[in-house]
DNA sequence: GAGTGATCATAT
DNA sequence: ATATGATCACTC
C-alpha cells in the first residue's frame, strides 16, 4: 500500500479507523474511476462498480459491502431491473486487500482482483431481498427491517451519527422521521464468491 | 467469532 | 442534505 499510495503522492495513514475509505480512493484513483461522488457505477461508460473488500489470509473476505442508500427517490416507482442496487451490481470489480489484523496498513497488499457479472442464481435471491426490504418500506414499515432480514442483501443505517433523521414512510403513509438506511451486500455474498472463483473454503 | 448497528472522512 | 468510500465496535 506504500508503494501504491506513494505512486499517487499520498501519505498512509497510521490506520483506518478515522480513514475508512481511504483503500477505496486509492484505488479509484489509481485505476481513473470517474463516477466521482454521483450515484452511479464508478467506471460509467462501462458500467463497472469497483469494490474493494478486506479478506483474511485465507482469502476470505471480512466486511460486508456498501451498495447504495435507500432514498424515497432510489426506490420510488423502480422495479428490480431498473433500481440502483442491480445497476451497481451487473458487473463489479472486486479488488481484494490483505488485511489480517496486525498488518500494518502500509504493507497490506492487494490480491488478485475479480471482475464478475451478477450470478443469475445470486440475482433471483438479490431481487426478492430487494423486493421484501422496498415492500416493507414502502408498507411504512422501515422500522421493522432490520440487518437480519434478506439473505444477500440487507439494509442498515448508513449515517454521520446515529441522531440523523430523514423523512421516511410512516405507517398511516405520511412522512416521519427516519434513520438513513443503506443497502448492503452481506460478507456471505462476497464469501461465496470468492469462494466460488479463487476455489477457497467458503466458510 | 459473527453479524448488526454505529460511525468516520470527503465531495458536491 | 445526499452521495461516495468503507471499517469500527459492541452485542449476541
């Protein structure tokens, strides 16, 4: 990571905790993405979402993947084939980075990278947690999703703390304060995966 | 140890 | 405020 970091002129820090995104930049910016902050795949014109994904020696991945928010205009009148998770989804760059405690952000690597289309047998499942989570916001019933529902997907605060408020749907169909909620790709998908690619232990 | 909910940084 | 990039940290 020195040496990437240095080839673009970036200090490593010490550690990630107050620099979570930092391995994500690096490599965005190393590569060219150019989706910038928009909600949209990094690389664009080719529609390819880079991901980078913290995996063990083993080559197990260890963190679940952020996909995008779940804003009213992210899910109001979109069906499965036109929502943004499916979008990001259809092809990504996985871009694993050896990050077994005690390695010292410096030297942690980057391993083989993986540049996947969504499994079809992945996206079934995919659809209907998508389809259960929007059904259950749209019903007002946000509050009743937890990390626990879906399989592949999940759906999870996403906010600078937890008092930020948003409008949500409330149960009588009218605005209410709400946490932000994001969609997640569970550490089991990506776990499969890699599993399914790189012939790794899946579990 | 796994997994959910909480949190940190930056761009626009 | 809404996006992006994620990992942290506490509970189970």
């Amino acid at each position: 990571m020195a040496d990437v970091a240095g080839r673009i002129g970036l200090e490593v820090p010490e550690d990630l905790r107050r620099h979570k995104g930092w391995l994500g930049h690096v490599a965005e910016w190393v590569l060219g993405a150019d989706a910038g902050s928009k909600p949209a795949p990094d690389f664009e014109g080719i529609g390819v979402e880079l991901k980078t994904v913290p995996i063990d020696a083993a080559g197990k991945p260890l963190e679940s993947t952020y996909v995008c928010l779940a804003t009213s205009t992210n899910l109001h009148d979109r069906t499965w084939e036109t929502s943004l998770v499916r979008k990001k989804l259809a092809h990504v760059m996985w871009l694993p980075v050896v990050a077994q405690p005690g390695i010292p952000l410096a030297e942690r690597r980057f391993a083989r990278a993986l540049i996947a289309e969504l499994d079809p047998a992945d996206e079934a499942i995919l659809q209907s947690d998508w389809a259960e989570i929007v059904e259950l916001i749209k019903l007002g019933m946000v509050e009743a999703i937890t990390g626990s529902t879906g399989e592949l997907l999940q759906l999870r605060p996403k906010a600078a703390s937890g008092r930020v408020r948003v409008d949500g749907i409330g149960e009588d169909g009218f605005a209410v304060p709400t946490r932000p909620r994001a969609f997640y790709l569970r550490t089991h998908y990506t776990r499969q995966l890699f599993a399914r690619h790189f012939a790794l232990p899946s579990r």
